[in-house]
C-alpha cells in the first residue's frame, strides 16, 4: 500500500485533490487488491515440481515419482525411451491426471449483492457528478477547508458530514474486527482504507464478507482490537468526539436558530458541486452499512434483551454517525475468555 501510494506522481496527486472522493476511492480499491493478493500464498500459481528418484510435495499436493536412470541416458535411449518418460502431474490425491480443483485466491468468495451493488452505485454517482459539476467547484470547497478546517465558511452541516467521514473508521473497526477471522479478505486493509476513502475502500470487503455470528471472547481477538476497540472508556470517548462534531462545526446552533436556511444552504451545495453530494451519499451508505452490522454483532455477544436487534440497528441510524458510536459504548462486553 505504502509503495503504491508513494509511486504516484505529482500530477497524480493534484488529479487525487481536484477529484478527491471518485479518485480515491479508485486508487485506494485497487491498491488494497493487489496488497491482499500479494500478501496471500493462494493468490499465485505454483507449477510442478519435477523431481528424479524422489517424491515432492508442496502446498499438500503430492507429484508422483519419476524413476529415470540418469546415468544411462544416451540420444538413442531418449529416442527409444521416448514413449516411456512420463512427467510428475500434481494431484491432491496422489493420482495421475490435472489438478483442477487447486484452490485459487478469488475461490470461495461469496459476492453480498446489496454491499456489492451500494459500492457500484456509488462508485457510478461520484463519476458522474464529477463529471458534471462546473469546473473548480469541488476544489473551491477543499481550499477553504485547507485554509481554516475549524471554520471554512461554508455550510455548517456539510462541514460536520466532512469530519464525522474521516471518524467513521473507529465504529466501522469495532464492528467488523471481532468477527473478521475466517474472512476471505483481511479486514484491517480495507477498514483503515475507509478513513480516506470513505466506502469506496470499505465496499470490497463488505461485499465479500460472510457474516460470523459466531460467539467469541476477547482472548480469540488482536491485541488491538480487545484492548482498545473493546475497550469501554476508548467507546465512550469516540462517541463523545462524534457528538462534539455537530457542536464544534456550528450546525446544532445553525439547526436550532435558522434550520431553513441551514438546510437550504446545504441543498444549494448539493446540487452545485460533487464532493458534497458524494460525500453525502458515502456517509448515508457507511451509516447504514453500520447499522446493519449491529444485529450481527448483537447476536456474537450473546444478546438476549426485549428490544429487537433490528430496532437497535434502525435507532443508531436515526442519529448518523453519534449513534453507532453510542452503540459500540453501550453494547454488551464480551468475556476475557
């Protein structure tokens, strides 16, 4: 990833500023394939071994013997031979003929549609919206936020949307990681890939993951993952830091003195220019790829209250982003074993 990243050139990367939320979803998705590929010994072919007078095995496949007197060999043996040299076919059982049942790395991937076809529109909306906004909209915003993040001067409700993007990789982590063993993909890449780019990077995992509900402890997890995402002070501090985005950015006094013209101000950005109308759209998937998480992850805990995992899901989706924050505070703690 680092080496992909750093191999960009400089207009690679004013390209990444001009067109941030389209490019990096891009280049963050294809980046994070080859990364998993390169990282896993499935993802590359291994061919025979031929071996004289011993028998090979690799990756639990076994080649047949080959009993080929070396010493004897003349041109007119090879020619009366010929028929007779048979060359070592791997088998998983032992027997003659291809392989074709050789795990791959792309066998066993199961495809979720509704993740799978949240990612392609996603990914079709932002090329298009790019594509069709006045030139130098998009940048016009990212250089104010550049110039004063704290106060840009635009509209105080995209600007809470723009922070909570970059903060959403911390719930995302705490709900996918305790049941990311077994998983085709490793979760890490692609999680920690969500802080730049949003659901273009989170799409391919989520699309390819299987859903474990499956009980576990904390001694089954990371280091990280049970000391600090399941860490209960770690949660509430997360959560408190999604709640003060609404109040640091201004939109919670815009909302209660003036919410017309709050929500006004946002629909003229909306319509204007792409990264805010796409990041609109990222945040409203990854907070709805969120909560439909929670139910999953309710039942790995053992959760046997009255309220329904589904109504807990819809609740945290209620209020984006602070409430699967508040969630991960307040779910139950798995046991230390």
């Amino acid at each position: 990833l680092l080496l992909s990243l750093t191999t960009l050139s400089k207009q690679h990367l004013n390209y990444l500023r001009l067109q941030p939320t389209i490019m990096k979803g891009i280049y963050t998705g294809v980046t994070l394939i080859v990364a998993c590929a390169a990282s896993l010994p499935e993802a590359w072919s291994f061919a025979p071994v031929l071996t004289f007078g011993q028998t090979t095995q690799k990756l639990g496949q076994t080649s047949k013997r080959i009993d080929f007197p070396i010493n004897t060999i003349t041109p007119s043996a090879i020619t009366s031979q010929r028929e007779t040299i048979f060359i070592a076919k791997s088998s998983n059982d032992g027997s003659d003929g291809n392989n074709s049942d050789a795990p791959g790395f792309f066998s066993g991937i199961k495809i979720s549609p509704p993740y799978a076809l949240a990612y392609i529109l996603f990914l079709g909306y932002a090329y298009v919206r790019q594509s069709s906004e006045p030139d130098g909209a998009s940048m016009e915003i990212i250089q104010q936020y550049i110039a004063d993040p704290l106060n840009p001067g635009f509209n105080e409700l995209f600007i809470t949307i723009f922070n909570l993007l970059g903060l959403y990789v911390v719930p995302m982590a705490c709900l996918l990681m305790p049941g990311a063993k077994d998983q085709k993909l490793p979760a890490t890449p692609f999680v920690l890939g969500s802080m730049f780019g949003g659901y273009g990077a989170l799409g391919i995992y989520a699309s390819t993951r299987t859903p474990n509900a499956s009980p576990v402890s904390k001694a089954d997890l990371g280091w990280f993952t049970a000391n600090i995402l399941e860490n209960k002070l770690f949660n509430y501090f997360i959560a408190l830091v999604f709640s003060s985005a609404y109040i640091t950015s201004g939109a919670l006094g815009a909302f209660i003195s003036d919410p017309l013209q709050l929500i006004k101000g946002y629909g003229d950005l909306f319509s204007e220019t792409a990264i805010v109308s796409v990041s609109s759209l990222d945040f409203a998937i990854l907070t709805i790829a969120a909560a439909s998480f929670i139910p999953e992850d309710l039942s790995r805990r053992g959760y046997e209250g009255k309220v329904a995992p589904e109504l807990v899901a819809l609740c945290t989706a209620l209020l984006p982003g602070v409430g699967v924050a508040l969630y991960c505070a307040l779910r139950p703690s798995l046991d230390e074993e």
